[in-house]
C-alpha cells in the first residue's frame, strides 16, 4: 500500500479541495498523512476547539493530521497575512520529525505562500522521498495581487526565493498549459516533470440541491451568485458596480447573491452603502461547500471575476468547474485561461477583467435572455464538466503522476 505525505498550510475544518483530495486518496487505497497549520483562514480567527497551543495531533476520514503552529491573519492587515505567510513554515520546519514516515511521496499542496512547500522540500531530502509540488498561486505573482510591494530590491528577492522552492521540487503540477509553459521557462525542468492537471469539482457540487426556504426569500428576483472567497484578487467591486450598471440600464429585478466571507468584506459592504445598492446586493455570510449547491439552484447565472492580472489569467479557477458542474450560466469577468473556458464551452460569456461596463451587458444580455435559452446554455456548460473537470478522473491522473 501506498503511502503519502500531505503538506499544506490550510486543511479541515477550513474549506479547501485539499480535503476532498485527502479523502479520494485514501478511499483509492493510499495511507495518508498531513503535516497542516491551525484553522483560521479567511477571518484569522481559531476555529472552535482550536488555539496556538493545539491540538497538534488528530484524524480526520483515516489521515493522521500533524499541525504546526502560525501567527494566525487576525484583522487581515498587511502585516498579518505577511506574518502568517512566513510564521507556519517555519514552524512547521521543527513538527518533521514527529513524522512517522515510511513515504512514497510527498504531495504540496501550494496556495499561498509559496513558502509553504519549504517543509516538504526539506523533509523530502533529507528522506529522500519525491516531493510533487501542486501549484495553484504561482508566485511572486499572486502575492502582489494581495500585498502592494514596490520595491524593485525585494521583488527581486520574491523572484530568486519562489523560483528556488519551484526547482527543489522534484516534480510540478500546473492547473493550465499556460502555467505549465511559465514553470518550465523559469526552472529549466525537463517536460516529462510538469504536468498539466486542472482542479477538479467535487461530486457534490453536480448534485442540485433546491432549497424552498431560499427560493421563497428571492422570488420574483433575477438571481446573480456568487460564491467564495472575498479577496482583492476576485475583484468583487467590479461586478458590485457592474450589477449597479445593469439595473439602471433595465434589469430591474436583478439581485446579486454574494455568498462568501474573505478580507474584502468589511470594504465591500461599504461601498454597497455608498453606491446605495443595499437593495440589490445580499451579503449572505460563509457555507460549508456541501450546502453551495443550494445556491447555485437558486441562481439564474452564476458570476466568478478576477483582477485585471495576467498572472492570474494562467489558471482556470476551480470556481469555474463548480459552476459549470451546477449546469447554470457562467459570467466570466477575467482573462485568460478561465475566460476561455466559460466562452469555448457555450455555457457562458466572458468580459475582461475588470471592466464593469463590459461585465454589466452581460448581466443584461442574460437577464433578457429566454429561459429555455439560459437552460440550454446551463447544459453546455455541464458538459463542459463532465468532459475536463469530474473527479474520478482528474484524482487518478494525480495520483499516477505523484505515486508512478
């Protein structure tokens, strides 16, 4: 029996895919352990039963969890995240050797910071165990889309520190061929070592999930969701103020969902005072993933922005693939990779990035759309799907890639 190493700073209670992809692997066989942080992600505050002290020690669905400690992101200011972002690597550095061991391979999982794999790489020479790095923010990119440096000094430091934990991976694995081909110019790596795996959706997110009680409180309304994180990079100002557009040009019953919690909400809320959109615009607070596609069955269309990055264009966002698995129209408000997809598949229409005029003659193209017209758009897009994003197959191509 197989047996793999799970580094990631963020793991359950938090809501992240890593999860699920903890689960799969050991529903396929493979003994699992993951060396994780203390839950406090997006609101930087412990989650119930959990404080700096621990517990350090738990199972969860078979795996046996090992936690290091960090400086949690409370407040969410600069100074925070950035103490958060070096603080669990560090410490993670000095809970290696409460790792039993015995590993065929070692599995990051890279959001934010890239820092975050400095534990596996470690472990992994000083074992000699393969260490895989799954790379969803590719940086330094994706730390100026949150933190503002300028500094031509220290973003040439943020340059030479990712591109050095980018080789020091035996193997990478890119969610696009676009961030495939951006990895390989900047590690020299040999074609057969990065591979191109998009993240897949949960089951559960292609299961309707019609809820009476929602569908009660929104009727009569034309009904936009959107479902995540509240950060800088999703750009969630521009399809406020898009949303705006649209209802004065005459999408009167038009209604944004914002199901969600993040670092932008405290902003967000004030500019839908100031705009005076408090009627067209919901705040409904976070969800467990299992209850989304409550949700997304209420939704007419389905909206998912990023900044106007071109970093950020290198990956389909895996809030694409959610949406796309609920079978309703897509909004793209991005570029590049994601954009593309929404618009390939005919299960969407995709605006650039950040441009709410753009973004708000979509919502009103869909909202004069006819409903049979958005069914069958919502059906393309399930299509799409089933075709590049279900989870039995992308877990298994992880799994050969990492394990073979």
């Amino acid at each position: 029996m197989a047996r793999l190493l799970v580094v990631t700073q963020h793991f359950w209670p938090e809501n992240f895919r890593i999860n699920d992809m903890v689960r799969g692997l050991i529903d396929d066989g493979v003994e699992v352990d993951v060396l994780c942080g203390l839950p406090n992600y997006p609101k930087g505050e412990w989650f119930a039963g959990y404080r700096y002290t621990g517990p350090r020690r738990e199972t969860w669905q078979g795996a046996q969890l090992f936690r290091a400690g960090e400086v949690r992101r409370k407040g969410n200011t600069s100074l925070r995240i950035f103490l958060n972002y070096v603080s669990w690597p560090f410490f993670a550095l000095f809970s290696l050797w409460r790792l039993p061991g015995g590993y065929d391979g070692i599995l990051c999982y890279n959001t934010s910071p890239v820092l975050m794999s400095f534990p596996a790489l470690v472990y992994g020479k000083l074992h000699r165990v393969p260490v895989t790095n799954y790379v969803l923010d590719i940086w330094p990119e994706n730390l100026y889309s949150v933190l503002p440096v300028k500094s031509r000094f220290w973003r040439r430091v943020a340059d030479a520190v990712s591109d050095w934990h980018y080789r020091q991976a035996d193997k990478l694995i890119a969610m696009s061929d676009g961030l495939r081909a951006r990895l390989l110019a900047r590690t020299g790596k040999a074609e057969q070592d990065v591979a191109v795996i998009p993240q897949y959706c949960e089951d559960f997110y292609a299961v309707p999930g019609p809820c009476e009680e929602l569908r009660e409180r929104f009727a009569g309304r034309f009904n936009l969701v959107f479902t995540g994180n509240f950060s800088p990079a999703q750009a969630l100002p521009t399809v406020i103020r898009a949303a705006g557009r649209a209802r004065a040009a005459g999408a009167e019953r038009l209604h944004l969902l914002l199901v969600g919690d993040g670092m932008s909400r405290p902003d967000l809320e004030a500019l839908v005072r100031s705009e005076g959109l408090e009627d067209l615009v919901t705040f409904w607070g976070s969800v467990p993933p299992e209850q989304v596609p409550r949700f997304t069955a209420l939704a007419d269309g389905l909206v998912a922005s990023l900044n106007d990055s071109p970093d950020l264009g290198l990956t389909v966002p895996a809030k694409i693939a959610s949406y796309m698995a609920a079978g309703k129209p897509v909004l793209a408000s991005m570029n590049g990779e994601g954009a593309a997809a929404v618009e390939m598949s005919g299960g969407g229409w995709a605006s650039p990035a950040c441009d709410e005029a753009a973004l708000a003659q979509n919502m009103l193209r869909l909202y004069r759309l006819e409903p049979d017209a958005r069914a069958r758009m919502g059906r393309a897009a399930f299509a799409w799907y089933e075709g590049h994003y279900t989870r039995a197959a992308l877990l298994a191509q992880l799994e050969r890639f990492i394990l073979e």
